[in-house]
C-alpha cells in the first residue's frame, strides 16, 4: 500500500478531522526539567488539512545553548533573541483548542510544558498527538520512523533537518500522509490527555547523587558505620533532618527515603514510635539508632566497597543552603509516603507480596535472573513464517494464546492490532465476528483458519519488497545482547515499548524500577510511573505514547554503577486481570525513531493484575534484555514494596 505523495486536502476524513497545532523545539540538552528552548515553530492546521497560521522564531535561553553541532545555534546568533516569557502568550494562542502534534511529542510537550512554568503560564494544551507513535501503529515500510525517513516515504520534501520552521512544515506533510494512511487500515488515533503542568514538580531540581558504594549489610551492635549502607531517618531530631542526611551523604553513606528489608539501620529517637518507617523496620528487624549515636558513628565510616566503575567522591562538608524536598507524588491510588502517613497494613496471604528475586529462574553468573548457563542468547527462530507478522482474531484465550505461541514457534511475529506490516491473518471461533476483518478483506491480507498453522504455506506479501528486517523474535524468557553505549546521547537511551490491543477498555500502566545488586531500588524516587515519570537523575523515563502504548526510556551510558538492572513492568489499574486484556506486545530498540532490535508477544496471563514485560540488566561491561512475561496477581503496590519502595495503596 504505497502513501507516497499522498495528498494534503483531508476533508474527506472525518473521522479524523481536528484543529491541529504542530510544533517543533529544538534545545539545549534532552532533559526538560534542566535544559531551555532555544527555537520554537507551530504550524496549525485545519480540519481540511490546510494551513491556517504560522510562527517560529529563536529564543536567549540565558544559558550555553548545548550541543551546537547538532542544531547549529551559537550563543552570538542567540543573543539579542526574545526570552521565552516574551513569546509565551503568542505561542499559547497558537496552541489553545487545538490539538498539539509533534514527533515524539512528549519531548516536544515537555519542553513547553517547563518553559510555561517558568513563565508563571498555563500550558492551553488538553491534547497530543505523537506522529512517531501513530506510525508506529501504521508500520510503513522504511528502515526506521524518524522524521527524515518518513518524509522520503511519503513523498515530502526536507530543506534544512533540525531546523525548527522547515521540520514542522515537513511535520505537516507527514501528519497529513500519516492520517490518510491510518485511515485506510481503520486505526484509532492515539491521542493522548494532558494534565495542567504548571505545578511544582516541573520547575528544576537538582538530581539525587547515587552512592557510590555497594550496601554491606545491616548495622551490627557496636559496629561501625560502612560507606554504602542504607540509612534511613525518621521522627523528631535535635539537627535538621536535611542535615543529617547531607553529613550521611559526604560520609559515604546511602541515605534513603524509606524502610526496608535491605535498610542496614534507622535513626529515630523514639524506635517505638509510630511512624511508617518505624513500624516497617520492626517488622523487617532492622538495627535502630538514636539520633546522637548515629552522629557518634559519623565520626569514624569505614571504607566501602565501589560500585564496579564508581568514581570515589571526596569527603566532603554539605554545601547550604539545603537542596528542596521532592515534592510528593500526586495521588492516584498510589503514591510514595511521607510522614507522618499510617503504614501501610500487611498484605494479606491471598495477595502475598513480591518475593526478593519475582521472576522464579536460576541466577546467572552475573548475578541477575537468567536462562542457564549455554542459554547466553536466543538463536534467531527460522521457519516457514520467518519475516511474517501474523494478526490472529477470534478463539478463547487460550486458543489464541496457542496460535500465538504457535507463529513464534515457525519463526513469525505475533501481531495484537492491524497494521500495514500485518502479512497474514488467522481467524479462529468467532473471528469472523472482529469489526477488523472486513477492512482485512479490503486490504487483499492472506486470510486463514487454524489449520493453516499446522504446515504453513505462503506467498510473498504484498508491498514487501524494501521492507525493513523484522526485529529479532524472543520468546518468553528469551535474551538478546544490546550494543555497547558510546556515550551521552539519543542513541543510548535504550527504549522498551508496550503496546496492548487497542479496544481494551481498562487503564494499563507501564512502570520502571532501577534495582541495584540486592534487586531494590536505592531511594523511592528510582520507582517511575506515571505521577513521577523521571528518576532524579534523568537516566530512565516514562513515555505516554497513546492511550494504548507506553515507552520507558533508558540512558545506558549514564546508569549509575549502582544501578544493575532495570525493570520494565506494567499493572492494570482497576478490578480486570490482564487474561481479560489479552496479549502485550513489546519492541525494544535504540532511541525512539530507530528500527526495533528485538519484539516479544506475552500472553498467557490469566489472573495476574501485575506483569514484568522486560529486563535490561548488566552482564558484565555489556547489557542484554530479557523478554519476562511474569505476572502476579497482587497489585502495583504490593509488587513496588517487594522492590523496596514505601508505598501506600
């Protein structure tokens, strides 16, 4: 199905007409909290497709404008440009009533998001669409889904790459080309809800340090302090908590936020007291200490042990002023505590908590989960359907799941929506039922009964020619090695996506913990989800791709040496369990734009309410991925406390 050239009059879409406003920033770094805009473009357009206004201009970000190499502008040819603040009111009428469209729009929403806070302004933007997301529906067949790319596909021409005005204009052809193509396949749009972003959480904080030292262990009676040991403090103290945990900070020391099995002590100068972390390290047999002995102990910290390439930071005494606190997660049903908020109560035994290490397999010689040793990596599967993504619809859950496991086993793909990538379709009791098949027949798809999986023959697909490779199929379980990081950039921030059937009705979140060698994260704000989508240091994030597909971004080159693994989870919020959702579909791949390294279909969960979709974890000086698939049947909650994060449900 070729949409080259595809043209720009859509008022023959009415499904998907809307008031659109394109937008295109290019900046000073990658990390919205921290780095500033240094240009601006939007473009709308109306329902029809057509251009109705135009702006772009350069922006003083009163700082260093970053990596000039890429976007080319200089501090000189920035000086004497507007602030941001001066330009904020004409870009807010630009985007009000309109829904706001970028490549990669979280980046881009982000961004304006920051730079309205700072300007003391509403952001006027209730909705988004992410044209690399809506491509990722489509599946044109090009070597990747950056925006260059794209543009050769459809047939629309670029002048000047990374530059604001020209990418936006291009944007504009790619939307259009990419709306009449998701029309021909009958795709929903993933438009994505906008929360206000002008509350604290987005204006800059500086990011929490990691210790550089492994966790020795707990606190012995009359022992020393070691570096790395996790402290946590709790109650009233005679010095100023912040202080406290900044003269623990330069010593060495693991100061965190909560209590947990892998806390080697407490500061609290009432153990018995009845705070959260008080009743959590009674019941975990934590060491507690008062206030004056911990500052006694203070005077003499052993040596630890570093982190595998951690660089030793010198003693040192804390600066002032003292750093804010981290405002708290919103509530959502979910959300770290801060005292004085009651504990949470034990689980109960139908809802067991999450074992230290969840996923039931035998550790490797790197310490982490993994298939036996000779099971290093997946061999790539061959087969009759190698190349192919196989769409089936219809059958019980566990006819599907069957037939499913079924194409990985002759080497296919296993498709969950209909897309232009989709090959083949297998239709199962009931299929013919699936509102999908009769754009299916319209689009000349191979259809097929299960009898078709038993020894399947096919015929070249059409439009498969120039087709990029498919990415490497694992299998549940299954492991592949990822490329070596070269350095800060795009292309180390590592991306797992997940995408789920596109009529399911319940809310699914994606969420991430960065776990260090006793697999628990090393202060609760390494726990992102979707009320504290970024860990302090920026090196992991959350992307809300539509509404039924999230991404968590991962920075392999600037991952603490503490930190040893990165889980990729997700968890439905609300009564259903995810046998009633149906298949998760995850692609992995560097950046976000760049053609996916590794895709996996997970589904045989029954019950479960909670699922690990994938690993990314150190072997050594290289990372791998491992497709999990393991689900539970507790809660988000009780599986972010057996990871070490205080919560309350």
């Amino acid at each position: 199905m070729s949409l080259a050239s595809a043209p720009s009059d859509l008022s023959d879409l009415r499904d998907y007409a809307f008031e659109w406003a394109l937008v295109d920033v290019e900046t000073s770094g990658l990390v919205p909290r921290r780095d500033r805009v240094l240009s601006v473009a939007v473009v709308t357009l109306g329902p029809d497709g057509e251009q109705t206004g135009e702006f772009s201009t350069l922006l003083d970000p009163g700082c260093d404008p970053g990596p000039v190499h890429v976007h080319g502008l200089t501090a000189e040819r920035l000086r004497g440009a507007p602030a941001f603040e001066q330009v904020a009111e004409r870009i807010g009428a630009l985007l009000e009533g309109r829904v706001l469209v970028a490549h990669n729009a979280q980046f881009d929403y982000d961004f304006l998001a920051h730079e309205f806070a700072r300007a003391g302004l509403r952001l006027p933007v209730d909705r988004r669409l992410c044209t690399l997301a809506l491509n990722r529906r489509v599946d044109p067949p090009t070597d990747d889904l950056k925006l260059g790319t794209l543009a050769a596909h459809y047939g629309v021409p670029q002048l000047k790459a990374h530059d604001a005005l020209d990418d936006t204009r291009v944007l504009a052809g790619v939307l259009r080309a990419s709306l009449r193509a998701a029309a021909g396949l009958d795709l929903p749009l993933p438009l994505v809800a906008c929360p206000p972003r002008q509350d604290p959480r987005f204006a800059p904080k500086p990011p929490k340090t990691p210790c550089a030292f492994r966790n020795p262990g707990r606190l012995t009676p009359g022992g020393p302090l070691v570096q790395g040991m996790k402290i946590a403090v709790t109650g009233e103290t005679g010095t100023a908590r912040a202080d406290l945990v900044l003269r623990g900070v330069a010593a060495g020391l693991n100061m965190m936020g909560s209590v947990s099995r892998h806390t080697s002590a407490l500061v609290a100068n009432e153990p018995s007291g009845g705070s959260a972390k008080a009743r959590r390290a009674r019941a975990e047999g934590v060491p507690v200490i008062d206030e004056s002995a911990f500052l006694r102990l203070l005077g003499d910290v052993r040596p630890g042990t570093p982190h595998e390439g951690a660089a030793i930071p010198e003693p040192a005494r804390p600066p002032h002023p003292v750093p804010p606190t981290p405002a708290a997660v919103p509530d959502r049903g979910l959300a770290p505590v801060r005292e004085p908020a009651p504990a949470p109560e034990p689980a109960p035994p139908s809802s067991p908590a999450l074992p230290a290490v969840p996923a039931p397999r035998e550790p490797d010689a790197g310490g982490a989960a993994g298939p036996k040793p000779g099971a290093k990596r997946s061999a790539k599967p061959r087969g009759p359907l190698t190349g192919r993504r196989v769409l089936v619809l219809g059958g019980t859950h566990p006819d599907a799941v069957a037939a499913r496991t079924r194409v990985v086993e002759l080497g296919g793909a296993a498709a969950i929506n209909l897309s232009a990538g989709v090959t083949d379709v297998v239709v199962l009791d009931g299929g013919h039922g699936d509102r999908r098949l009769a754009r299916i027949t319209e689009l000349l798809l191979p259809v097929h009964d299960a009898t078709w999986l038993v020894a399947p023959v096919v015929t070249q697909a059409s439009g498969a020619e120039g087709r990029r490779a498919a990415a490497h199929v694992l299998p549940r379980g299954g492991v592949v090695d990822l490329p070596l990081p070269r350095g800060r950039g795009p292309a180390d921030r590592w991306t797992v996506t997940a995408s789920w059937a596109q009529q399911t009705a319940c809310e699914i979140d994606v969420v991430a913990f960065v776990l260090d060698e006793d697999e628990q994260v090393s202060f609760d704000e390494d726990f992102v989800f979707y009320g504290a989508p970024e860990n302090p240091g920026g090196t992991v994030r959350l992307l809300s791709d539509g509404p039924t597909e999230q991404t968590v971004s991962v920075d392999l080159a600037t991952l603490p040496p503490s930190a040893r693994k990165v889980v990729v989870a997700a968890a439905i919020d609300g009564s259903p369990a995810f046998g009633d959702v149906g298949a998760l579909h995850i692609v992995s791949g560097p950046g976000t734009s760049a053609a996916a390294l590794a895709q996996a279909t997970l589904d045989a969960a029954t019950t479960e309410r909670t699922m690990l979709l994938a690993e990314i974890y150190r072997r050594g000086e290289s990372w791998r991925l491992r497709a999990v698939g393991q689900g539970y049947d507790h809660g988000l909650g009780a599986l972010a406390r057996g990871y070490g994060v205080d919560v309350t449900d």
